[in-house]
C-alpha cells in the first residue's frame, strides 16, 4: 500500500490502477492508519486494495477542494475518502458535486466520509456517530446527571459540532451537560456552530468565546465545574504546534480531558498530566477515537460490516495496536 502527497494548483490526481482509498488529511503520511489500514484489509478479506493520503493546508482554496472531489467522483477505481480536519471547507466547496448528502452532514455543513453505492457519489457526516462511540467509551456512568457538569470544547470545527449534538441529544435524559461552552480563535466558525446549535433547539445551554490567545481559553478553564470535560478539537499539537491553553491553566477538579489527537507534540495531554495527580484528572487521547473514526468510514466505503463493539471489535482495535498505535507520551508516529 503507498501514500501520496498532492501539490496544489495545476496538478493532475492519476487514475487509481487498483481499488484506492483516501486519507484528505493534512499530514497523513505521519498517521498510524497507514500502518494499521493494510492490517485491517488484511482481516477483513477487502482483497486487493490501496491506502492514499492527499495532504491539503488547513482553509485550502475551494477550487483545490472541487478539484479532488471531481477526481474522486470520477475516477471508478477511487472508492470514497475519509476526510479530516477539511470536513467543513471541503463540503461548503464542493456540496453540489455530491449525487446524495447525508441527513447529519446537510444538519452539520461538513464531511467525513466519502463513498459511492450503486452509481450515486455519496457525502456523509460520520463524526456524530463515531465520537459518541469514542466519548461514551470513558465517561463514567450518568455523569453529567451526577456532577451538573459543563463541557468546554476548544475548537468550533466540525468534530466539536459532532459531538455537541450527540451530548445533548434529548435521548440522553439527566446526562446532559449543564452548559457546553464552545472557543475558537476566529468568529465566523463560532457563529456557524451558533446558528447550528439554535437550529437544533435541544435545550441544552450554550456559550460561545472567542479565544484568539491562550489565555482567554484559560480563563474558562478557571470558571468551569468539577467534572467538566475539556476538549482540545483544535488540531493543536497535530496539525499545528502547540496547545490551546497555556502552561499557566488550571484544569477543573476532577476534570475529564480528551484530546482528540493521538499522535504529535500533543502539549495540551503535557499540561493535563503535570496537574493529573493534584487536580485528580481523568486523561483520554485520542486513539480510540481514531479506531471509531476509520472502521465507520472503512464500512461504508467498502460496503463491509464492521462492529463497534463485542469481541470482534475488541479484535479489530488489537491490530490496529500491533500494527501502528504510537509509543505513550510526544511521538511523532
């Protein structure tokens, strides 16, 4: 299985010479799915297949988005892509090349999966799913019922609008967040979760912050419940060096805090494990995020049935460990 990088402006995608699946990401080459896909195909029996990773700058121009959509669409032998950190740029580029749009991905203006079924070239938003699959893997039980806690998600992307429907979706009774408090550097990203969080009138309270320095992220940090859950979906420490949050934040007592990256400098898991023992911290990365993300986007690209739970999903996350899961603590894996 190979992996290519795809300069922009001009540059022509070839024709895949077997069955190919992408990874748009922005540095995929450095992603343990390029170790761990083949191991997967493997089981699976998805016969004779390829992994390609396509490597955009985060915001890139919506042309360089349309440009691989079109290529996917039309190239047979591209089955579909998983699509991360360009879930919201790449759909508001490119929603009127798609034959059909899923319900969650029309509700969310963004993207994670791309698959074609019968002819028709198919956009969907998996992250809902798949992070509600990740964060209701840690969280203990009824605890949002049980501390009236807040969330407070750094990052207004489309990983943070997954997850804020799935927490406050009426299904889930008393354990709900109190409050989900939602940052971002710039406004425009803000105002769009806004405006998806009215529309979806769930009852649950909201609060939008502008966050252009560390430590305005901070100062929510000192405002917040014990047992908040604090999310870093900004794809620092990733996609970009650094953490949301400077050194000098203090996490919430008893605070549950994920970073939804697995590999990379990951500094804001630094800062949460210096404070771990004296604030008694709950630390999850982002591994198993990671697993729920591919193996939902894998099943509908190849049209397999892929559990999210039981033994034979237990089996499926071992061989994603055996074969690409980073050493613990600042790898670049």
């Amino acid at each position: 299985m190979t992996q290519n990088t795809h300069s922009t402006h001009g540059t022509r995608y070839a024709a895949a010479q077997r069955p190919t699946f992408y990874f748009i990401g922005v540095t995929t080459a450095q992603s343990s799915i390029m170790r761990v896909f083949p191991a997967w195909a493997r089981h699976l029996g998805l016969g004779d297949v390829e992994i390609k990773g396509i490597d955009f700058k985060p915001h890139s121009p919506a042309e360089d988005y349309r440009e691989v959509v079109r290529f996917l669409r039309d190239d047979p032998l591209s089955l579909g892509a998983l699509v991360t950190t360009h879930k919201i740029d790449l759909y508001g580029a490119c929603r009127d090349l798609f034959d059909v749009i899923d319900s969650h991905a029309r509700v969310m203006g963004e993207t994670s999966c791309l698959s074609k079924d019968q002819g028709k070239f198919v956009c969907h938003a998996k992250d809902p799913i798949t992070s509600g699959l990740a964060l209701d893997g840690f969280l203990p039980d009824d605890h949002f019922a049980r501390t009236g806690a807040e969330v407070f998600s750094m990052g207004a992307g489309g990983s943070t609008i997954a997850l804020s429907w799935h927490l406050m979706q009426k299904s889930r009774g008393a354990n709900r967040p109190s409050k989900i408090i939602v940052s971002n550097r710039s406004a425009a990203r803000l105002e769009e979760i806004e405006r998806i969080h009215r529309e979806l009138d769930l009852g649950v309270p909201c609060e939008y912050v502008i966050a252009p320095r560390a430590e305005d992220n901070d100062a929510v940090l000192a405002r917040l419940s014990p047992g908040a859950v604090v999310i870093n979906a900004t794809g620092l420490g990733k996609d970009a060096p650094g953490s949301p949050l400077s050194d000098a934040a203090v996490f919430p007592e008893k605070a549950i805090v994920w970073d939804l990256n697995y590999r990379g400098d990951l500094v804001f898991l630094d800062q949460a494990r210096v404070q771990q023992a004296a604030r008694r911290l709950q630390i999850e990365d982002g591994w198993t995020y990671f697993i729920y993300g591919w193996t939902r986007v894998i099943a509908e690209v190849f049209h397999v049935d892929i559990p999210s739970r039981g033994a034979a999903f237990d089996r499926i996350c071992e061989i994603a460990a055996e074969a690409g899961k980073p050493a613990p603590a600042r790898t670049n894996a």
